[in-house]
C-alpha cells in the first residue's frame, strides 16, 4: 500500500470513481476501513485487493464486486446514480 494514508486517517470521498482508484492504489494488498455515510451508521468493510471484493465486517456479506460495493456506499438507486453528497473512510489498519 503505497502513498496511502496511514491508520487512523481520514478521507472524504465525492464520487464513486475517486473511491475506486483509491482501493485500486490499494494493488494486491488489503484494508479495513470504516465508512461514514452521509446518513445512517458507520459501517466496518475489509478491502481484498488479491481478490478484488469487500466483505462488510458485521454479517460477513462479501459485495457481488468493488463497484456494487460503491453503489452501496453511495446509496446509489437502480440506475447507479449516487444519492449522497459523500462518504467519509477511516483507515483502520
């Protein structure tokens, strides 16, 4: 994991595709972070970049790929369009 922030850090991201190649930077290493939606609970994920996937922490749920993971994280509607202004990412490890 190369020139990404440490743990603890936090980082505010506007739209799916900053999120994207910010996991993407991630190469083949993993991450735990926690996500702060704009409304509703922070929820725990773990970020596999070997395997591309993420698995939310509370019920083990592994997203379909990274980008339904987005879609969820954006609150995205059908269509894909993001329906929050941003999520916020704290870098557990």
């Amino acid at each position: 994991m190369n020139n990404l922030p440490g743990r603890g850090s936090r980082i505010r991201f506007r739209a799916l595709d900053d999120f994207q190649r910010y996991l993407e930077k991630v190469g083949d290493g993993r991450l735990d972070f926690r996500a702060y939606p704009v409304s509703g609970s922070p929820e725990n994920f773990h970020y596999d970049g070997r395997e591309k996937a993420v698995t939310r922490e509370k019920d083990g749920r592994m997203f379909d790929s990274v980008e339904d993971f987005l879609c969820y994280a954006f609150q995205c509607d059908d269509e894909g369009c993001s329906h929050t202004e941003y999520v916020d990412i704290e870098v557990i490890n």
